[in-house]
C-alpha cells in the first residue's frame, strides 16, 4: 500500500503485568482482559510509520485495532498494519463506536506464540488516536472492547477483596445449571400451529426468541400469558436434578427478551404476579429450594432487550448515527414490529435498572448475575449496570455480557469453549445446551449423549473453565425425560470424579489424542488434564483397555509417586518411561463413561 500524509514513528515499552495490570512510569501495560491500549495521539510526525513495541505476557491470536476522532475519518479507511515484520493482507473495516472514537479493526488475526517484545507498524491516511491489540476471540464473539474512561473504576471494584473472594467461589464451583424458562416454554416452539423454523421472519430457531421470530404483537403476547401457570414442584425438582447432576450452582432466565420476569417486580406489571394466574414468586422459590439443597443461585437478566417495554432498544437513533461513518449496526434482537411507544431511556431508567436492584435486595446470598442482550447499550449505561450491583452487594459475580469489558469473567459465545490460541488472562465459561433449544421445543429431540455431555464438560475443565448446562423445563416446569436421565448419569461421572473437577486448574497439558472436530465421537487413548498441587488428573471417557498408555505423563513431567484410580480402592501397577506413563488395568473394570488417574507427582 502505498502511504499518504504524514504518518509518526513512536516506540512505547510494555509492561505486560498479570493481574491487577498496575502500569510503570513511561510505559503502557497489557491489562486485566488480555488488552493492550497504546496511546499515539502525541507521537512526533517522523517519517513513514506508527512502529509501536510492547511486551507481551499472554501468547495467543490476536488482531490489531485503530482509534479514530470521528472528524479525522470518513467512511472510508486507508490503512495496512504489520506485526513483528509480517504484513496482515486485509483493510481495516469499520467495527464499533467508543466514547473515544470510532473502532476499526484488522480482521486478520495473528499468532503471537511467545511471550516476550513484540512490535506493530501501522500506516494510515489519518492518524489515529490509539492502536490496541485485542484477543481475536473477542472480536469474533462480538466482544466490544470499549475505551478506558471507566476501566480505572472498574479494575478497582474487580480487585475488591469482596469480588475477589466471589470469583474464587466461582472458579472452584466449576459446574451450574442453566435455566431458560418463561411464557415461551408454554407455546413449545410453535405460534398458533406453525413451528418456529417455518417463520418467515429471520432471526434465531431457538423457542425463547418465538415472540420475535413471529414478530408476535405486544398485546396478543400478554393475553397468552395467561396460559402460563406452573406446578407448584417447580422449584424442588430443579434444585434436586442440579444436585443431582454434581452441579454447585443453578442460573435461570429472571428476565429474558420477552421483558417477561418470573418474580413479583415492583416497577412493572408484565411480571409473573400480575400477568399470569400463577399465584407466587418462581425466583423466590427457586432460590429457597437451592440454597436447602446447598447450592449457589444466580440470575440471567435481560437488560439490552425488552420486546414489551424496551422501544427498539435505540436502534433507529444508533443506526442513524452510525450511518454517517459506515459502522454496521445489528437489527437482530431488537423490537422493530411493534416497539412499545416509550423512549428506550425511559426503560432503563424505570425498569431495567431498579429490577436488577431488586433482584440483589431480595435475595441476600445471590451470588451471580448473568446478563444477555447488551445490543446497543452505551459503555457507560454497561459500566452503570456493574456498579450498580457492586454497590449494593460486592459478593456478586457479573457475566461478561453486561458489555464491553465490564464482566467478571468472559465467554466465547454459546455453545462454544475457547481453543487453546484463545484462552486469555481472563477466566472463562461455557453455556451450552442439552439439546439446540435453550428454551423448550416440544419437537427437539435431538438430545446430546451422556458422553458428549462429559466430553464437553472434561475439555472445559482441562482449559479451566466453568461450564454452564442448560435445560429448557416445559409450560408447567417439567425437564424432558431424556434430558432428566442424560444429566443424572453425568452426574454419577462427576461424583465419582469429583477431586478432578472442583478446585483444580489447567496444566501444563490441555489433552492427548483428542479428536477436534465438534461432536466426535470418544475412543480409548483420548485424554484431557486437570491439576490440583501436586497432582495430575488424566480424563478419560470411555472404558479403560487392559493397558493404558499416557503421554503426557512420561517421565520429564514428573516423577509419579503414586497413582489412584478415583472412585475404586483398587491397586494399580504402572511403569514410567521416556515415552510415556503405561498403567495394567487387567482384572479392573472401568464405567462406560470412563475413568479418572490421579497422579501425585514429586521430584
């Protein structure tokens, strides 16, 4: 590409610090989210190029990212960019607005394998504000990386002793059960006789979003509330099924898209006390029957979509703005058929915000609030959205979806765990289904194995992870049979399983001989690995053969002291070489869902 104007030279070193990302004098740092922000706008206009040098602490794939005050950039961007020497062969296309400035970003991602000094140069026709490297998992997840006018704040609250303290809970918690319920589950995937993938409205097949992919009208959407009255075994059910599960935590849907909240809200009466003839409170009762079965509550809530009460969800006023410089703006998600007459301000102010206050006044020991649905929400009406239940209660952890970076913890996306290029400093959850709907569809059988369950499940924890399972109950609360039968046998795997799953960490190793593609099928030799102090956990989920060979296990990872077979007394002989740790299983019968070694390793 060939240059124009003029463009600055400008070295910066970084210091890239784990953890609290306390900066240096003079020098930038790679922050709490994996980020790197290098601040150009006073670089000395020298030559050809932006050459920015920063230290990187976290290796991974990576893409770069320019700033830009709207006045210095039209529609249009002329830009190339090289890392460490290596030219990224795409422009940079327009991706987001910031209260800084306008976003662009470099979609080529590159692979930054070593930690260590690296360098970005850039070339623009305008120059830009900042330049940042953003993990590509971000970007692909739809991750906003905002600007840092509130990330001071917010890293100070992430950094309490209180939040602190919450998040080592939720790392050793490990595994929750996910709940989407609501007046959806009554109509099971289907409007007046059509199933939900025979709309002819675009938007997702999944039985939560039936309201909008039928483009439902508010009204007739409230009449048929009416139908939805729960049995009254709700909430035992569900509380003795996570338990049942091995589960340490159960999340369910307070409030989804629909506006539609199963708890008697104050601030609004499409809520289950005043829209439906059930008399009570789900989430109460919820909460009361898993704190009495000894596990931890959260709620979803929906904050950046409200069909009912929440307009458009500002979507004409943003695409407007966002017109002007060629940032895309996402239809999906927002009311644009029937969008209730008040500003979206207006639903902010008056019920999303004094909602999530009330479900943390209510429920004193709730410890997670997992937001969906951030859409169009500005960075500072996210920031408000995390501070605000930090004020009230420290204790909570917050989800990354509350926008930007503003979350506790990160995800990829549903359904789906980060490859090993793409984990980063921040810890990480997977919520996936048990069948493709979140919500209940009558129709959808297509129920996942017990043991593509578990293979889910062990390469979340080798990358260390928490994973977050979902069941969609019918109108009246009841989980599918298969889904009932599927969760109990995996939660035989985990109880017997149980030292290698809560409390430990990634090691040195995710997994062996493991089959990549989604949905394989398990074979013998696979492994995955957990760790806990001086123990290895090697995870298999099929049947042991009567010789078991582990890689991974040889010699230069460690001396082998000892070797358990978790959940049997029962004696093992192994030998360890160069190549590999081999273990006799003859005379030993393993489940057929597989088997777990502990490992203690020594000098």
């Amino acid at each position: 590409m060939k240059n124009r104007g003029l463009m600055s030279v400008f070295a910066v070193g970084l210091c890239a610090v784990l953890g609290r990302g306390v900066a240096v004098a003079g020098m930038a740092v790679q922050r709490e989210d994996s980020c790197v922000m290098m601040d150009v706008a006073q670089a000395p206009l020298e030559g050809g190029r932006l050459v920015v040098g920063f230290e990187l602490q976290h290796p991974g794939d990576y893409v770069v990212q320019l700033v830009h005050a709207p006045e210095q950039a039209g529609t249009e961007l002329d830009a190339s960019v090289e890392v460490d020497g290596s030219f990224l062969c795409d422009k940079p296309s327009r991706s987001y607005w910031i209260e800084e400035g306008i976003v662009s970003t470099f979609n080529t991602a590159v692979n930054l394998a070593k930690a260590g000094t690296h360098t970005v140069s850039v070339a623009c026709d305008a120059k830009p504000l900042k330049v940042r490297l953003v993990p590509q998992v971000y970007f692909q997840s739809r991750i906003t990386v905002g600007s840092e006018n509130y990330y001071a704040e917010w890293i100070q609250m992430h950094a309490s002793p209180e939040k602190q303290a919450a998040m080592a809970w939720y790392k050793n918690a490990r595994f929750g059960m996910f709940i989407h319920w609501g007046i959806y589950s009554q109509a099971a995937g289907s409007w007046k006789g059509t199933k939900i993938e025979d709309s002819g409205i675009k938007g997702p097949r999944v039985a939560e979003w039936l309201m909008y992919t039928f483009n439902i009208p508010r009204a007739e959407y409230r009449e048929f509330a009416q139908q939805f009255n729960p049995d009254k075994s709700f909430a035992k059910n569900i509380a003795k099924l996570a338990r049942d599960t091995g589960m340490k935590y159960v999340v369910i849907t307070a409030k989804h898209h629909d506006g539609f909240a199963l708890f008697d809200s104050a601030v609004s009466d499409w809520d289950i006390a005043d829209a439906t003839p059930y008399e009570g409170d789900l989430i109460q009762e919820l909460y009361d029957a898993c704190r009495a079965e000894g596990l931890a509550f959260g709620v979803y809530y929906s904050h950046g979509h409200d069909w009912m009460e929440g307009c458009d969800a500002d979507y004409a006023k943003v695409k407007a703005k966002n017109d002007r410089y060629g940032v895309p703006t996402r239809p999906n998600g927002k009311n644009l058929w029937d969008p209730s007459p008040n500003p979206y301000r207006d639903y902010l102010e008056g019920k999303a915000y004094p909602q999530v206050a009330e479900l943390v006044k209510r429920m004193p020991e709730l410890r997670l609030v997992w937001f969906d649905g951030e859409g169009l929400i500005s960075e500072a009406e996210a920031f408000r959205f995390y501070k605000t239940i930090y004020d009230l209660n420290p204790n909570i952890v917050v989800n990354r979806r509350v926008g930007y970076e503003y979350g506790d913890y990160m995800d990829a996306g549903d359904n789906t765990t980060p490859k090993a290029g793409e984990l980063v400093a921040k810890y990480f959850e997977t919520c996936g289904t048990a069948n493709h709907s979140w919500g209940y569809k009558a129709y959808d059988h297509d129920w996942k194995s017990t043991n593509q369950l578990l293979r889910n499940f062990v390469d979340i924890i080798s990358k260390g992870g928490n994973y977050l399972l979902n069941i969609g109950p019918d109108g009246s609360g009841s989980v599918p049979e298969p889904c009932v039968e599927s969760f109990v046998e995996m939660g035989k795997w985990v109880k017997t399983n149980a030292d290698a799953v809560y409390g430990t960490t990634r090691w040195t190793h995710f997994s062996e001989n493991v089959n990549p593609k989604k949905n394989a099928k398990s074979v013998p030799g696979e492994f995955w690995f957990s760790a806990k102090d001086n123990k290895v956990y090697a995870m298999s989920i099929t049947p042991a053969a009567e010789s078991v060979r582990i890689e991974s296990l040889n010699a230069f990872a460690g001396n082998v002291q000892k070797l358990r077979l978790l959940g049997s007394d029962q004696l093992l002989k192994w030998k360890q070489t160069d190549a590999a740790l081999e273990i006799d299983f003859s005379g030993i019968q393993t489940d057929v869902n597989g088997f777990v070694i502990e490992a203690t390793l020594g000098e």
